[in-house]
C-alpha cells in the first residue's frame, strides 16, 4: 500500500502515526460527537479519545481503541491537540465516502507535535490527497467527575428499543424527563410537549433489556436540545447504557461497531436541567 512507504522519510520526527485501511471507521464515529466545530484529540498508548463539549452542560467522548488501527504508534506517554472537526470530517470523506464493496479510503494520519499541523494521507485506487489541518492547544476538558462509585441507577438496553422510543416521544419537548427506579415503572422516559403529555416505559424484564440495575427511584429532567445531538450515535449503536448519578448527572454510553465488527464506544454527558427539577 503507498500509505506504508508515504513520508517515512519524516517517520522518526512523528509524535503519533495512526492507520486505517479503512477511514470510515474513524470518520462514522466522529461523526457521532460532531455537534461543535472543534474537538480535542488526546492519545494513549491505549488508543484515541476525542472530546467535544457545548457550554459545560454537555459532553461526548468518542473512544478508539489502539487495535482498531492497522498502526498506532505514539512516542510520548500522551499527546493533545485540538482541530476542526468539520474540517477533518470533510478531508476523511474527500473521495466521497464510497460505500460500493470492496472500494475504501486508506488513512494515515501523523501529527508532529505542538505547533504543527495534522497531516492525512487519503488513498484511494491509487490516487493519494495530502490534507493538512491547523491544530491548536488543547483545552482542558471540562471534569464531570461522573463516577461508577457515586452511580445509583443502570439500564442496558438494545438500541433498537431506544431508537423505537425516540421516534415516537413528542420532540417539541423542551426536555426529556428520565424516571429509574427499582419498582414500577422501572425505566420511563417522559416529554412534555405541544400534543401534551407522553410517556414510554420498560418492563425491567423486557427482552429489550439486558441490565437492570436501581437502587432507588430518581426522577431527572434533561435539556432536550442537549441530548438531541446523541441521537446521531444512537444511530450507530446496537447497545446504549444508561446511567445517572446521585446528582442526577446523565451518561449514555453506545455500543458501536464498525465496518469490520470492531467495537468502539461513544459516552455522552449531559448535566440536569436544575431550573425544571425545581418547579
């Protein structure tokens, strides 16, 4: 592959060097988190972690492991930046995000160290784009400090059945009330909106189902335009947990799997809305 032998010559001077024979796999779960231009990338030796926030009260961090690439090499303990997101998703898809079989853009993506750009080599039947993208100092990411040992309620479900829900919840809404609780109704979504009222509710025996896990009954009231932008990883997921904490703070995590089967993970954070919960 061309990719391989492509800037070797400046091999030693990369801090990271990621490849993927298929950049799909990168660009479907960005696309996930994608709801403000800029996000921040952080790697490990473990993989990549991209974070984009909205005004403290939301955030989505996309995980990717490093054996979902067909390279990972970082020569630092860690190693941040932030880049426009747009932007990036517009160079991953630049030969158009083919879906025909068989036919798939190979990336490798390199990132020098502060100051520098992040390069991608593209390739396609043979065809090789070079895309380099402004980077910036990365922010701090906002804590949420959203704990396992602080959490007091946990539902697993089949994304199909939240998908199911979505679809037929009042999204005029102004937000979406979260009920859990280890007595009827369990597990109940609620929104309030122009039709009136409307609820969807989950046996904790359903098929649907896989993890029931409440401590006590909690009622919480979410910022519907907040979690909205998750809907997008819904979409991609087979399996979403749901968890709230005993501040009432919310977290979805998705289950997503690739083109090649392989899992990845996209969590949402989203803070309560207090104003509601105060009425």
């Amino acid at each position: 592959m061309p990719l391989s032998t492509q800037s070797q010559a400046d091999e030693g001077q990369y801090t990271l060097v990621a490849s993927l024979d298929n950049a799909r796999n990168l660009s479907n779960i960005l696309k996930a988190i994608t709801f403000k231009d800029h996000a921040i990338f952080s790697a490990t030796p473990n993989g990549l972690k991209v974070t984009v926030e909205d005004n403290k009260t939301l955030q989505a961090n996309a995980f990717i492991q490093a054996e979902i690439f067909q390279e990972f090499t970082i020569r630092e303990d860690s190693v941040g930046f932030q880049v426009n997101l747009t932007v990036l998703l517009d160079c991953l898809t630049i030969f158009g995000g083919s879906t025909v079989p068989g036919v798939t853009t190979s990336l490798r993506m390199c990132y020098m160290g502060y100051g520098y750009p992040l390069t991608l080599f593209l390739e396609e039947g043979g065809v090789v784009t070079v895309c380099k993208i402004n980077t910036q100092e990365p922010e701090e990411p906002i804590d949420f400090d959203f704990c396992s040992t602080n959490v007091t309620n946990k539902v697993i479900l089949q994304s199909e059945s939240l998908k199911e829900a979505f679809s037929e919840l009042d999204m005029t809404s102004e937000v979406l009330q979260i009920t859990m609780s280890p007595s009827q109704p369990y597990f109940r979504l609620s929104t309030f909106g122009n039709s009136g009222n409307a609820h969807y509710d989950y046996p904790k025996d359903s098929d649907m189902v896989e993890l029931f896990q409440c401590t006590k009954t909690q009622t919480s009231r979410y910022k519907m335009s907040l979690l909205k932008p998750s809907t997008k990883a819904l979409a991609l997921s087979c399996k979403v947990s749901v968890r709230t904490d005993s501040r009432g703070f919310l977290s979805l995590q998705y289950l997503v799997r690739n083109d090649d089967g392989q899992i990845c993970f996209v969590e949402y954070y989203c803070c309560p809305d207090e104003e509601v919960q105060e009425e």
